[in-house]
C-alpha cells in the first residue's frame, strides 16, 4: 500500500508537470497566432471585420438591399461603358474581354498589383486606364470621375463574395513595406498614424462615430456624405485631411502602396461592393 | 518698463515651449503660456467648439447639453480634484512627454510633426491663450461638484 501522503505529492507533481506544459502549449500557439499577424498591430486577437460591421442596422439594411443601395446606380453605369465604344480604334472594354461575367470574375480581389509590362503597381483604376491608353487609344478617365467609379464598380461586382487576395511577395514587396509604413507613420497636426485608431480603438466611439477597422473590401462604396461613390484613394485622402496632413494625389503612389498594404490586411475579407458608409 | 518686460518674458517663455515641446521641466510649467490667465468659462466655449479639435471628441466632460462624448480617453469629469494645474498644462501642451505612445495631440506643438497640411503649417491646435483657459476650465473641474 502506497501512504496516502505519497499520492498527494505525487498528484502535486502531476498538477505542476501539466500546468507547465499547457502554459508552453499555450505560448506556442500564442506565438504562432501572433506571428501570422506580425504586422496587423496590437489586435492580434481581433478579428477581421468589414466597415460594414459597424453600421447601423439601418445603414446595413441599405447596402443589403440592391434596389435600395445607391451604390447600384454607379455599377449599371459601368455595365454601359463597359459596351462603350470608345478612342480612335473604336474598341471596347467587351470587344476584347467580352462578357464580365466570365471574363472578370475574381479579377478585382487580386489589386493592386504588380503590371508585369511596367513593372510598377497598379490598382483597378490605374489598371483600366493603362487598357485605354494601351489598346483603345481612349483618353483616360480622371480619378475620381463618375464613369471610373461605375467601372471599378461594374468590375468590383464581378468579385462579389471573393475574398480580397493580393500577392505582396516578389515584385510587389517593396510597395507593400512602403505602404505598411505609411500605415505607421504619424501623420499631420494631429500627430496621429493610421494604427492608432483602425487596430488599436476599431468598435470605439469617437464622438458619435464608430470607428471601423479601417477595411477595403467595400470600395467603391457610396458615402451619405459626400452623397456620391467613392474610391479607396478619396477615402485615404479625407480621413489624412481630418488628421490636418497634407493629402497625396488620389491614384499617388503613396496610396497605391497603402491600398496594397490594405488589401493584405484585410485578406479574406470578401468583396462586398457597393458598401453603404457614413 | 516692468509691463514689457513681463510681456517679454511670456512671450520668450511661449516661444521656449514651443520650440522644446520635448523639454518641458516643471519650473515652466508652472507659469501661464500667456500674458493673461486663463479663463474657465472661455475654456468651456474652445472644448464645446466642434470646428476645433475638442476634448468632446475622446472624453466625457460635464457638458450634458453637447451630445455623444467620446469614451476613448479617460472622463475628465472632477479632474481639477485629481490633477494639478500644471499636470494638465503638461497634458495639453505635450502628452508624449509622459507616455510616447499616447494618440492625443499637443495641442501646443509646431515642430517636429510629419506632413502637416500647408493651411496648419506653423500653427498649433490651440493658442497660447486658449491652452490657458482650458487649463483654467479643467481645472475649475472639481469632483462631487457636478
């Protein structure tokens, strides 16, 4: 017969052994989890949520809605110039692509990206605008027009519940660090970086704001405010002017490389174009 | 003679503060920024003025007639109990001194910002003055007042 002493201590030992090994189970996977999200700030343990999250059941109720959400307007505006005949050769996006439907299905999810011709990263807009210049002879649509918004809306729609998925390895890798720096940069007389707000206080209330997490996969959304659709690049450049920083140019490097940074943040995230926001 | 001098010295005192945002000792702050002092209910109007960065925007204040205070910062509700006036002068004039990290602004800051937009350039959120009279209103903030 063992002393009943004896199984007590050796039940203690058990006890120590078994918590020492779950707490390094458990700092092994904290580790794993937090190396995955090395660069997502101090909301590792956050998850992933769209700006769609933190409307009001109102506002989330117009987006649902395709005969409601203005957004809509600008994607059947899309589907036109998308058939337009257009610059001295008399193409169209469709005499080459043909249907969107097929032709363009998942293909917004994957911008920015790098242009294998050129080299340098481009996203959706720069994208269409190259294609005019290139093999229509068009003029290029101004940035934030109305018929580029309708078709990086119209192209957008073709991904619709695509999870964004962008490559930041290769070529593309050093846009994507110059873009997660501007991400952490502090910025204008209110000396504040984009993380501070978007990872650390996303759900908070500033006034009677919610601040979201900062997320792209809704552009181009339609904005109450500004009573207009709106690109990636509009949105960096109001919310840079709110902070009193001087803005970059809308289609800017500068913000090519912060919506490639924004777009690996939020992967998977899936397209859900034409957000409804603020 | 004496009035100018004092007026200089405010006015080189101003001008030291807000050069060596980073070297605030407290032998500075304990003098006003400006040659008057601040005025609680002055300060009252520059935190309720929504066209300027306002306190309202991160914390609660016993403003009850200006709705949704924000709830990032901690309630400054009876902070005048908890805080000196030249902690809170600190706390405005620089807030990195005392934790690098903070995402309030310095509201008396011209140097050392990144790409400031050119209509703000030189500029800092506030004025000498308007720092102290919502030093003065904060401070006018007593707990069990309210």
């Amino acid at each position: 017969m063992i002393p009943f002493r004896v199984i007590r201590e050796l039940n203690l030992k058990c006890f120590i052994i078994l918590l020492t090994l779950t707490v390094i189970l458990l700092l092994v996977f904290s580790k794993t989890v937090y190396s995955e999200n090395l660069y997502f700030g101090t909301t590792i343990d956050q998850e992933k949520e769209s700006g769609y999250h933190y409307l009001s059941k109102d506002l989330q109720a117009l987006q649902d809605d395709d005969f409601l959400n203005p957004g809509i307007f600008s994607i059947d505006l899309g589907r036109e110039l998308w058939q337009k005949k257009d610059g001295e050769k008399g193409f169209s996006c469709a005499s080459c692509h043909q249907d969107a439907a097929e032709s363009m299905t998942g293909i917004a999810a994957g911008y920015p990206k790098i242009d294998t011709n050129k080299g340098k990263l481009v996203n959706l807009e720069l994208m269409i605008n190259n294609m005019r210049a290139e093999h229509m002879t068009a003029k290029p649509y101004l940035y934030e027009s109305e018929e580029m918004l309708a078709l990086t809306a119209y192209l957008t729609d073709q991904s619709r519940g695509y999870p964004l998925q962008v490559k930041t390895n290769g070529p593309a890798k050093v846009f994507f660090e110059k873009g997660r720096e501007f991400y952490f940069q502090r910025r204008g007389q209110l000396d504040l970086s984009c993380n501070q707000c978007h990872d650390d206080l996303a759900g908070q209330k500033l006034r009677g704001d919610t601040i979201s997490q900062g997320q792209v996969e809704g552009f181009p959304i339609y904005r109450l405010m500004w009573r207009s659709s709106a690109s990636r690049h509009r949105m960096f450049a109001w919310c840079n002017s709110a902070l009193r920083a001087e803005p970059f140019q809308l289609g800017s490097e500068e913000y090519l490389n912060l919506e490639l940074y924004l777009a690996w943040r939020g992967k998977g995230l899936l397209i859900g174009a034409p957000g409804v926001r603020r | 003679m004496i009035k100018h001098l004092r007026g200089l010295i405010f006015t080189s005192l101003a001008f030291l503060l807000i050069n060596s945002s980073t070297s605030l000792s407290e032998e500075n702050l304990k003098f006003s920024l400006s040659k008057f002092n601040g005025n609680p209910l002055r300060g009252k109007a520059i935190v309720k003025d929504i066209n300027n960065v306002t306190c309202l925007i991160c914390h609660i204040l016993p403003i009850p007639e200006e709705p949704n205070h924000g709830k990032i910062g901690p309630s400054l509700i009876g902070v005048g109990s908890r805080l000196t006036k030249e902690r809170l002068r600190r706390q405005l004039i620089y807030p990195k001194a005392l934790n690098p990290k903070s995402i309030m602004p310095s509201y008396f800051q011209i140097k050392e910002l990144y790409r400031v937009s050119v209509k703000y350039v030189g500029k800092s959120i506030y004025t000498a003055q308007q720092v102290e009279d919502v030093v003065a209103y904060l401070f006018s903030l007593k707990e069990n007042q309210d």
